[in-house]
C-alpha cells in the first residue's frame, strides 16, 4: 500500500498494530517518531518528518487499516486563565508609509512574549483565530517605532490543489516528493487601529525578501514557492497583487479535509510568488531514488540473520559484527551471550 508516496508493507502496517496493543503508554507523537525510524523517513535537515507521517498513520485509521492510540486533548486557551497579563493595547497610526519608521518582521517561534502579542492579534482580529497551523511553520509579528502593527505567518502548503498544480506542470508522484519546497501565507493581519497605504504590500516584500533564509535556518531548506488564499467573499487580494504575486483564479471551494467536497466553503482566490527564479525546474525535477548496484538488486539474503538484521543502519564493520554474534547465539540458544560468542561481545556493538 502507498500513502504519500510511502510504502507501508503488510509487515509493517502488523508491526504498527503490535505496538499499538502491547504499549498502553503510547502517544501518537511517540508511534510517528518510531514509523519514521522504520521508513528511513526525515526531511532535509536529517529530523524525522513526523508531521508528515501523523497525517499519513490518521489517514490509514480512517481506512480502518489501524487503530491508533487515544488522541490526546488539546487546547490553545491558557492553563490558568485568572494568571493571564491584561489585553494589549495596540497604536493607532494613521499616516502615510514614510512617516512609519523602522518597520520589521520579528521571528516568532521560540519567543514567548511575541507568540502571546501574535495569537492575541490574531485571535482578535483575524477571521481564522490564531491556529492551529499546520505542518512546519513561521510566524512573524510586524514591528514599528510606533509599536506593533501585525503579523503574519507561514506553514505547510495545500496537499492538492487544482489550479496551483496545472499551473506547475505536476504529477502526482512528482507533487508527493516536492511539496514541502512550497509554503503557504497562513495568516496574514494589518492590525484595525493601523491605516497606512501600501503597508501591506511593502510588509509582503519584506516577508518574501527573508521568508527562504529564515526557514532554512529553522527546517534546513529553502522553500521556492510561497502560496496564499484570500477569501473572495471579503477582499479581492489587493494588496497581492501590489506586491507582485500571482493570481492563477479561485479554488472549488473545498477545505483541507472536504474529500467528500461537502463543506461548502467560499472560494478563495490563489496567488503565488516565486522565491527562487528557477522555481518551475526545482518543482518540476523528477524524484530521485536510491541507486543499487545490480548485485544489491538481485541478491537475496544470505540467510536469516541478514534477513533480519540487514537494514540496520550501521558502518560495514559493525554490521559483520552483529550479524556474526547472531549467528553465534542461534547456534548455542542455552548458552548465555558472552558463552556463546566468545569475545565478540565484549566490545559494544555501536559506538
């Protein structure tokens, strides 16, 4: 079976299952973390893609393929509410551009004090609330001498989307292996008290100038792609167009999760701007697979020990050593390891 364009074997969807009935203490966190182990399965900074796969294992539950352990509750409200700090108390400016000095993006993501300032905002003012968002993510508040004027954020791009991948000229298999190298403008907030002409569009440039370099310092890649949404009921995406992305029409007017294309949603206009000029060939580039040698290809196992033990991830000379002791051992059950092997398992067998 492949699921985003993963292969989850019948072995491995029966693994998936033992573990789920034999640990009661096990979190779904805890199970992703383990099946991308298992898969070989990490983004470019070498960290396992565990967003990726919850998203996959959810999918295989809702085929009733495999029960997953209880989801764990989970709330964006403050634990203790009585302790929270009053309400911020946003500028009010009125001006032209010019006369807004000092205007930058500060990094949200780690800073405590400016995620309270971004979800406050956004919670207040922005039709989506403040989350949650998904998949890897950025999130910006826009900074003034005057104080704070909004904030934006960015996250994981639509998984299909139909007038987006036309336009890039993609398959199906290609959109699997290279849709982490687009993002999507999640949120976006000119604060109501703030009304200064072509801020919007000058703050989208200075998010676009900085967006590649400041994610690669977070995930250990550059995005070459960056899409949004504006809903077509409420604004028309002007201050997009200012900025110089793209407008390629409006969605069907599904949501993230409307297989069923029940929801009903309003349609939203979709713009996109390149990060990167040679943005169509880097989507575009077919994926690429390991290569085996010929001898990788057609040899089978030697016996079971390498069966069993041969996609451990260790250098040659450790490998030989494990599977050398497992042989020992199977050969002389009733003997204890140190009996049974001789000397071979004094030394550990990682380092």
């Amino acid at each position: 079976m492949i699921v985003a364009g993963r292969e989850f074997t019948d072995e491995l969807l029966e693994q998936i299952r033992t573990t789920v009935r034999n640990t009661t203490t096990l979190t779904r966190c805890a199970l992703s973390r383990m099946v991308c182990d298992w898969l070989g399965w990490h983004g470019a900074d070498g960290r396992a893609s565990e967003a990726s796969c919850r998203a996959v294992l959810l999918k295989l539950e809702r085929r009733g393929v495999i029960a997953l352990p209880p989801a764990r509750a989970v709330s964006f409200e403050r634990r203790n509410p009585g302790s929270a700090p009053p309400p911020p108390i946003w500028p009010e400016i009125n001006a032209a551009l010019s006369e807004v000095k000092g205007i930058e993006l500060l990094v949200v993501n780690g800073n405590k004090a400016l995620s309270w300032h971004w979800r406050a905002m956004m919670q207040a003012h922005h039709p989506l609330r403040d989350g949650p968002l998904c998949g890897a993510q950025l999130r910006y508040v826009i900074q003034s001498e005057q104080g704070i004027l909004g904030g934006l954020s960015f996250s994981a791009a639509a998984w299909r989307l139909g007038v987006r991948d036309e336009w890039i000229g993609w398959s199906d298999g290609t959109r699997e292996a290279r849709l982490s190298m687009i993002v999507s403008n999640s949120r976006f907030l000119i604060l109501p008290t703030v009304t200064v002409a072509s801020l919007a569009s000058h703050v989208l440039g200075l998010a676009t100038r900085r967006l590649a370099s400041d994610w690669q310092q977070h995930y250990g890649y550059k995005p070459v792609l960056v899409e949004t949404f504006v809903d077509s009921s409420r604004y028309k995406g002007t201050c997009y167009q200012a900025a110089n992305w793209i407008g390629l029409g409006t969605t069907e007017g599904r949501g993230r999760q409307d297989r069923g294309r029940q929801a009903g949603v309003s349609r939203k206009h979709v713009f996109l701007y390149a990060l990167q000029r040679n943005w169509r060939k880097l989507l575009t580039a077919p994926r690429e697979l390991p290569r085996l040698s010929p001898a990788a290809r057609v040899q089978p196992p030697a016996d079971w020990a390498e069966e069993e033990f041969g996609r451990v991830r260790l250098n040659q000379r450790l490998s030989q050593r494990l599977l050398s002791i497992a042989r020992d051992f199977w050969g002389r059950p009733m003997a204890n390891i140190p009996e049974a092997c001789d000397s071979k398992s004094k030394a550990p067998i990682v380092s």
